[in-house]
C-alpha cells in the first residue's frame, strides 16, 4: 500500500472519484512518487516507513499528482503540485531528522 491514496490524488487535479479511467496510472504514479520520497528519505531513516505521518500522505499525493500531471500538460508547464511535494518533503525533512538540539544554558 502506498503512502496516499487514488482518492487523495483525485482530489489535487480535481478528477471524480467516481471516473476509474486513470485510476492504474494514478496507482503508478502514487508508486513513482513513493519512490522519489523513499530515495530522500533513507539517507536519514529506513524505508519504506512503516507508519508514516499524515505529511508524506500529503506529500505523496501532491508528488504524484504532479507526475500525472506533467504526463498530461504540454511541456515546460510548471506544477503547483510539485513544488508543493518538494518544499513539504524538505521541510520535513529538516524538521524531522536535521532539527538542532537545544543547549540548556544557567
């Protein structure tokens, strides 16, 4: 199982949840973007992670929203969708795992 949802993705380009047309692709891409977020993930921690915050649901289905996306769009057409999963992915990231601790002082 992946880390989103088809519905999840559904919702970012806004598809019917009732319209299974791209529903295989949209598995796919839901894989694919999984993947990229595992492959930024591991320097840090194991994966796949096993229970996965909200955030990388959130994450996946932005990511791979933007991978359907970008199959659809005539090229060079930026996507909301992706830079939203990159800035969200590093800020966790940077949050989760390169956090600096606090010194007590006094």
């Amino acid at each position: 199982m992946g880390y989103s949802t088809i519905q999840m993705v559904k919702e970012r380009p806004g598809i019917p949840e009732t319209n299974t047309e791209y529903d295989q692709v949209l598995e796919d891409k839901i894989r694919a973007a999984d993947s990229l977020i595992d492959n930024r993930l591991k320097r840090y921690t194991k994966v796949p992670l096993e229970n996965p915050p909200e955030i990388i649901a959130e994450i996946s289905a932005d990511l791979a929203a933007a991978l359907f996306r970008e199959d659809q769009a005539p090229p060079n057409e930026s996507n909301v969708f992706r830079g939203r999963a990159e800035k969200a992915l590093e800020a966790y990231i940077r949050e989760t795992y390169l956090h600096i601790g606090f010194t007590k002082t006094g």
